[in-house]
C-alpha cells in the first residue's frame, strides 16, 4: 500500500516548475521549513555531496495498532511527496534523497530512496510507470540495527543505489510472494557494500542448497536487470557473506553473457 500511495503523491508533483526556488545556499534549511509548513512535523536535513538525507521522527511507526501505523504511513508518503520538490526546483546537485522515519526510541526505521533522474525520466516518459515503480527503493530496519543505519550518512553513488535496489525489489517480492516470503524473510539480506566492482550482500546462514540456488539465482537477475536499465558497466562480480563473514557464493557478472 505505502509504495502504490507514494507514488501516487510524487506523481502529483512530478511536473513542478524547474524555476530555483531551492537555492543551495539555504538549501538544508528551506527544506525543513518546508516539511514543517505542508506536513507540520519537523525534520532534519543533511547533504553529502549529491545525496540529501531528511530525517523525520514519528514515533507512531512503533505501533501494533493497524490504523495508527496507517495514519504515519500516511504522513511519510507526505514527506517523500515534498521532499522530491526540492531537488527538482534546486540549482544543487542532488541525485538521491533519503528519507528516514524512525521512533524516537529507535526501534523501528523505514528509509525510502528517491532517485532525481527516474522522477525526471518518468516525467519526460522516457520510462513506463511500471518501470517507475520497479525502481521504488525501500529498507526496514528493527531495533537491533536502526539507529546505526541513521547514523551512516554518506554519498550514495550510482553503483550502491543499484545494490540496495536489488534487496529492496527482493524482500518487496517476498512480501507478496507466500512460498518466497518463508525463505527470503528469515534470511535477512541485506546490502554491504561496493568495491573494486563488486557488489557485496549479507544474510543469514544458509543450510539449503535449493535456497542457495533460488537467491543466487534472484540475485543475479535483478543484479543485470538493474545494471543495464542504469548503464552501469563497472560492476563485474558480486559476492554473498553470513553474518560471520564467511562466503556464501560469488558470482560473476557479465552482461553480455547474462541477457
């Protein structure tokens, strides 16, 4: 539900004027401000380098009651909606926003990722609104590891959107898959990093060779997938750990083989 209804609220928006009304100079600020007046909660805004991040504390997402955690999806798919205005009427150069709502005793953290270039190729219909949405970006995080997510802020670069792409569309398939939900879910993949041109990820133990195979196999799909819809030549391997840093599989990655 949150992911059709935030872009409905983007696709709102998507067509605003590309006039600067977001200098660079006041750019933290004037976003802040902003979110105050449309949403009327507050926020923290940061930037490193082409990535914005805007940090919203609202402690109703630690809920087990179905309407309150309605009412605060609500509220975030608000945020993303305003949020996107300001790259997109800015003279910054920003590629990613990030937007992270969390409770105040960090607990429970949903991050949602916009990318500038798809909102503005979606606008131009250079891509289809499937493809729009297969590009929705969105991480979970519970209270073991939420606040240390928050707290790593950094430049997120073509090559690490497209590796925490891959999870996001993995665990998002699981959620309404029920036979992928029993095996993706307890394995907890997650994205570790980008170097030297190869994509890393982390999960739990694996004891089965026929989950091995199904998540390589996932992982290898969306990892080419993603890599040509984002011309991206750079990466040529990826590799799986456990949570004790042992490797699970590696794999190359070749897109001229792998079509």
């Amino acid at each position: 539900m949150i992911k059709n209804l935030i872009f409905i609220f983007i696709s709102f928006f998507i067509f605003c004027s590309c006039n600067v009304t977001f200098p660079k100079e006041t750019l933290k600020l004037d976003t802040e401000k902003l979110i105050k007046t449309e949403v009327g909660i507050n926020s923290k805004a940061y930037i490193y380098g082409s990535t914005m991040y805007l940090d919203v504390v609202i402690d109703d997402l630690a809920t087990e009651d179905n309407e309150t955690l309605t009412n605060a999806y609500k509220t975030i798919q608000k945020v993303v909606s305003n949020v996107v205005r300001v790259p997109l009427s800015s003279d910054a150069d920003i590629k990613i926003v990030v937007v992270s709502a969390f409770d105040s005793d960090y607990r429970t953290l949903l991050r949602i990722f916009e990318n500038i270039d798809d909102i503005k190729a979606y606008s131009h219909q250079m891509i289809s609104r499937t493809d729009y949405e297969e590009r929705q970006l969105m991480e979970f995080e519970g209270m073991l590891s939420a606040k240390r997510v928050i707290e790593d802020k950094h430049e997120i670069l073509p090559q690490e959107f497209v590796a925490r792409l891959v999870v996001s569309q993995i665990n998002m398939s699981a959620r309404v898959n029920p036979f992928l939900n029993t095996l993706i879910t307890s394995l907890g993949l997650q994205y570790n990093d980008v170097k030297n041109g190869t994509m890393s990820f982390v999960s739990n133990k694996i004891d089965s060779y026929e989950v091995e195979s199904l998540l390589k196999k996932l992982m290898l799909n969306g990892i080419v997938k993603n890599l040509q819809k984002y011309k991206l030549f750079s990466i040529k391997s990826a590799i799986l750990y456990d949570t004790d840093k042992n490797i699970i599989f590696e794999f190359p990655v070749d897109l001229q083989k792998n079509l």
